[in-house]
C-alpha cells in the first residue's frame, strides 16, 4: 500500500529522526537516492559527459538539488546550477563548487542544451504557485529536450491538497523523501508530477501509524474482496437490489445489474422500468415491478443510476433510504439528496457523485471541486455522514474517519456514458458481500479503473460495456500472484 502524509507530519517525522543522526547525514541520504535516480534516468554508460541543470531555490529542497548535483558532477557530469532567490543553501551550493560544478550567468543559456533538470526551486513548503521571478526559467526548462525531475515534488504544487494554485513547474519525474505527500497523489497536483519515484530515508520509525492518504495495491485489493467458501449459497454471497434506469434510459438498469453480477453477488433484484431490457442481457436477474420495499430480501441497495426524472422516482429513493441495509446512491439518486435523511440512517450509506453532483450537493461550482478535490471529498462525508466516492481524474474514496484512499487505476478511457452504472452496480455487490462502505468502494475503483486499462490497452477508447466485461479479467489478475 501506498502510503502519504500531510507536510507538518512529515517535518515532524524528520526532525525526530534527524536528532538521532550526524547532522546533514539525512539530507545526504536524500540527494544520494536522487542522485542514483538520475543516473539511472540518464541511463548506463551516459552520466560522464551529461550535461545537467541544477534549479536551486533558497530552502532545503534547493539544498537536496544541489548535494545531488554535487555528486553527479564527481561522476563526470557537466553541472550547472541556476540560483533562483536571494541566497542558495550554504553546504549544498559549496558541495556543488567544490564538486566542479559552476554557477550560470544566465539562466536559460545550460537549459538549451540541457540532458536532464533537477527541479529544486521550491520544497514542500511552497504555497501559491512559481513566484514571477521563477516562472520564465522554469518554461525554458519544461520547453527544453531535456527529462525534469522534481526534487521531492514538482515546485508550484501543494503538497497536501494536490492544488495548483499558479504557475507550476511539470516534471517527468519526481523523486520523494521518506513518505509520498498527498499532492503527488491527487490531481491536478499529480499530473504534473510524471512517474513517482520514493527514496528510503530512514522516516518510517518516525511517522505516525495512520497516514493522511493511502492507495490500494493488488495484495490489499485480494486480501479485501469476498471468495465463497464452501458452505456459501446466493444469500451468504450477498443478494443486491438495483433500482435503476428508466424508460428512457434502460440501459443505466442493464450496466447497473451486469456491474453487480461481474462483482460476485449472489444474485441481483432488479426493481425499474428497465426490466424487460435486464432479463434480455441477463435471464438470471429477479426482476420486481416495485416499490423496492416489496421487491424481497437484500443485503444491499444500489439506487439512482438512469432514474431520470419520471414518476416515482424520488419515492424509490426514499424508499431505499427507509431501508435498514446498505445502501449506495449514485446519479440521479443524488439530486436533491438531504443530508439530515443520510444522516439519520441506521444502515450505512456510500455516495458516488462526480464532479458536477459533488458541486451541486456541495452549493458549489464544478471547477472548485475539481481543483480541491481532498477538501471536496471530505467535506461531503462530513456533511452526509457517509462514505463518499469521489469520482474523477483521481477518484477519492472517504467515511470521515480514516485516511482518504486515492485509486490509482483510473484511466481516461473510463470518462464514457455508463461506466458510473457499472461502477454502482459493482461497489452494490461489495457492499452486499459484507465489505465496509470504504472497502467496497475502494475495491470497486480498483477493480474498474484495471477492467477500463484491460479494455483499452491504455491506447484504445472503450465502452462501458466493454469495461463490464472485462471486469473478471480485472479480478482474476488481482486475485492471482504474479
């Protein structure tokens, strides 16, 4: 699992750790880890002779920069450092000197013909985006052919939100201390942070046991998902109802119930204007006319994808909240959704908005969502009492008590119409196997973010029925150690 604490974690956990150290020996862990990432991404054979860029600003980061720049320079690299603030960190910049290295005159003379840029302006501290002074330099770097790495993250970033409130600097790869930060793993911080790399630095006795963040891996995903045993019948697999779709949307019902089926329930009880469309794809279904109260037994509900606006649709809704089971609201489940209703469930509750629902059920604006994504996800739980999956360019999940867990197999080609239905139905069948709300819908992420990259094969568009099928594939690679 991947694991990222908040910045005034982080500073704590170092200076516990730097109290029992040598002075300077953590930050030269740090710049020997960059370093040796660098040479590897200069590749063998091609350090001697490389010609690097170091962009150094005033703190500790610039430092980090410098110390690896330094010995870069001992291993035959051409090392010049761009001085960006009033002063450089004292002991890097007279290791970098004293290694060979030289200071430029003019900042964007070594960028043009530069092989590989250490991005050291700004450290985790930074607030606010690139200062003016920084912002040219930093388009020459990123306009130039040469690979930018980010000294513990892209500067210009938070590193605890993921916000990028100005001009940032974006690297092809960032090298981290100790911990991922949160902003390296939540957009639109992410995406300007290119392929992660983390640097062992010695902070794991230091920090604390329960992280700010953290993303499931394949053996947390496998430990996590239901397997029948023996003794397991329909009802011990979990049985899912699904009120979904509409006369004018069947189809939301048939992705809603297949996303439920490829996720293991036991059986699925449909309840909707879709039926006749449900029992077509799949005979198996136990299809109700309603209301869902009537429908019969279930262990969970999925309510809201495809309702439309038709008649009776807010009274399902109500109906499934009234129930004493799981229950997950998606789509147009969530219009209108009253928090004190959510609140005042004796079941849980798991909601699965996108952006622009999160805005409305936030009273806010899609791009204020989007651009503070961490603040967004757990001011809905807070507000609904419930766990939220946030969806998006990096789905969020969070019941307001643990860390957020960020989903690290989204993909692009899941922004197609039905792939939430899929979703719902899927998260449904966890939730209906017993999985916790955070669980099932961390699980559920994963397992379709995998199913949408099997699909495509990372290059080809994909429709939410061929993400649905490739649903057990998605298991079965999750399930099996490689």
């Amino acid at each position: 699992m991947r694991t990222a604490y908040r910045v005034e974690t982080v500073r704590a956990a170092e200076a516990a750790l730097m109290a029992r150290l040598p002075e300077g020996a953590l930050m030269g862990r740090a710049a020997a880890g960059l370093a040796a990432a660098c040479c590897s991404l200069l590749g063998k054979g091609r350090v001697y002779g490389a010609r690097v860029v170091v962009l150094a600003g005033t703190g500790d980061n610039g430092g980090d920069a410098l110390y690896a720049g330094a010995r870069l320079a001992r291993r035959g690299a051409g090392t010049t450092a761009v001085l960006l603030g009033a002063r450089a960190h004292e002991g890097g910049l007279a290791a970098f000197l004293a290694a060979g290295g030289r200071i430029a005159d003019d900042p964007f003379e070594p960028l043009a013909g530069a092989d590989l840029v250490l991005d050291g302006i700004t450290g985790i501290g930074g607030r606010g985006g690139l200062r003016p002074d920084a912002v040219p330099v930093a388009r020459a770097a990123r306009g130039s052919d040469a690979v930018v790495v980010a000294v513990d993250l892209p500067s210009g970033v938070d590193a605890d939100t993921g916000e990028v409130a100005g001009e940032a600097l974006r690297a092809d790869v960032t090298v981290t201390f100790g911990t991922y930060k949160p902003g390296l793993l939540v957009d639109p911080a992410h995406a300007y942070a290119g392929a992660l790399r983390l640097v062992e630095i010695g902070l794991d006795a230091t920090l604390p046991g329960v992280p700010d963040l953290e993303a499931l891996q394949h053996e947390d995903v496998a430990r996590l998902l239901p397997v029948p045993g023996a003794e397991s019948d329909k009802y011990r697999r979990g049985v899912v109802g699904v009120v979904a779709g509409s006369a004018r949307y069947p189809g939301a019902a048939v992705l809603a119930v297949t996303g439920a089926l490829r996720g293991g329930a036991g059986a699925v009880r449909y309840v909707g204007a879709g039926g006749e469309a449900v029992l077509a794809a799949h005979p198996e279904t136990l299809v109700h006319a309603g209301p869902p109260q009537k429908a019969g037994r279930v262990q969970a509900w999925v309510v809201g994808p495809g309702l439309g606006e038709e008649p009776g649709a807010r009274e399902a809704v109500a109906d499934v909240l009234a129930s004493d089971v799981p229950v997950l609201v998606d789509a147009d489940g969530l219009r209108g959704l009253d928090p004190a209703a959510v609140r005042g469930r004796s079941a849980p509750t798991l909601l699965t908005p996108h952006a622009g629902e999160a805005a409305a059920l936030l009273s806010a604006t899609r791009e204020e969502v989007e651009a503070g994504r961490l603040a967004a996800v757990r001011e809905l739980s807070d507000r609904f009492g419930a766990t939220v999956l946030l969806k998006g360019s990096t789905t969020l999940v969070h019941d307001g008590t643990g860390p957020v867990r960020v989903n690290p197999t989204g993909t692009s080609w899941l922004a197609t119409a039905g792939s939430g239905d899929v979703l719902s139905g899927l998260a449904g069948s966890l939730l209906a196997a017993g999985l916790p709300p955070v669980d099932a819908a961390s699980c559920a992420a994963y397992l379709h973010g995998l199913a949408a990259r099997r699909a495509s094969s990372g290059t080809a568009p994909v429709t939410a029925t061929e993400v649905a099928g490739s649903l057990r594939g998605a298991w079965s690679d999750v399930m099996t150690p490689s």
